[in-house]
C-alpha cells in the first residue's frame, strides 16, 4: 500500500487492528442467541424432513436452509469474516493527517486531516490496545466497527491497536505540531 504523502509529510507510524479470532462485548448477546436461533431451526428443520411434523407448508422446504445457513452465519461465519477484514486493515499516522486503509473486497480509504479534527478520543484497556478515534459518534455510536457498512456511521479510528496509549500521544503531538504549522 503506498499512500501518497504531501511535500514534507512523513508517516510517523503504521499498524494493524488485533488479529485472529475476536470476541466483542456485543457478543455476550450475540452468541446465545446465534445459538438458540440454530438449534431452534434445525430442530424444526429435522422434524419435517424427517416427518415428524404432520403438514408442512411446501415453501418450509425452502426456507428453512435459508434460516439454516443465516444462524450458521451468525454462530461462526461471522467471526471468519471479520477475521478476513481486520487482515486487510492498515492504519498510518503522518506528520498531517491519519489514513485508514480497509476493505474485506475492495479498499476503501479514509484520509483525516489531523488540524481539522475537532476531537480526538481515546479508549484503552488494560491489556494496553485501546481505539484512537478521531471525531465525535452519531447516534449510530453504539454500533460494532466489525458489521458491515460500520464505517459509514463511526468517526474513523485505530480500532483494536497494541500500545494505544502511546499512539494517542502521537496523534495529539502530531494535531498541536500541525497546527502550529498552519
């Protein structure tokens, strides 16, 4: 990935979001139900392929693979796709402004003008990763990064980096540097 930098712009760091396989807090909600959804399905879809269930509306035989597949999707498919797209995530900090690379099939770039961005946000863990924000949430602020079409609702972030902290540190001394230029 090359990005192309202004006259006197440098990066100053590069990074990635956590990888492998992630747990989010929604989850906590999600995977019950992702599961009681499958077993409720193929509990349903075992009795009328077996013909246990005395009338079957034919269109049953349609659509419960679909739900099948959806609570498959939702109990395991959905954490291999989110693996995949964090692979393909490339965060840079230069002396102006942060870039945030992404896309599971196409990329898709965010560029932030670092003097232009009203707030910077910070939320850390005790592990040491944490989130860079870079703007304020809409009311879509409680939404997952990881569901698709996130990106166009949530400020744009270093979601999930290690030594976060740090990087908010630069980030701020990157904006006061930036504007003190400008």
């Amino acid at each position: 990935m090359a990005i192309d930098l202004a006259p006197g712009e440098r990066i100053i760091w590069h990074g990635q979001p956590k990888q492998g396989f992630r747990l989010a807090p929604q989850d906590a909600f999600a995977v019950p139900f992702a599961a009681f959804w499958l077993f409720m399905v193929s509990k349903m879809f075992l009795l009328a392929f077996t013909g246990e269930m005395k009338e079957v509306d034919p269109l049953a035989y349609f659509v419960m693979p679909v739900f099948l597949v959806i609570g498959l999707h939702m109990l395991f498919g959905r954490f291999l796709v989110d693996r995949a797209a964090r692979r393909r995530v490339f965060y840079y900090l230069t002396t102006e402004r942060a870039f945030i690379e992404a896309g599971l099939f196409r990329p898709n770039r965010r560029s932030v003008n670092l003097a232009a961005t009203p707030e910077i946000r910070f939320q850390g863990r005790r592990n040491g990763r944490g989130t860079v924000q870079f703007g304020s949430p809409s009311m879509f602020g409680m939404m997952p990064p990881s569901w698709p079409g996130a990106n166009r609702f949530l400020p744009p972030a270093f979601d999930d980096i290690e030594d976060a902290e740090r990087i908010y540190k630069l980030v701020l001394k990157a904006q006061r540097e930036t504007k003190a230029s400008s």
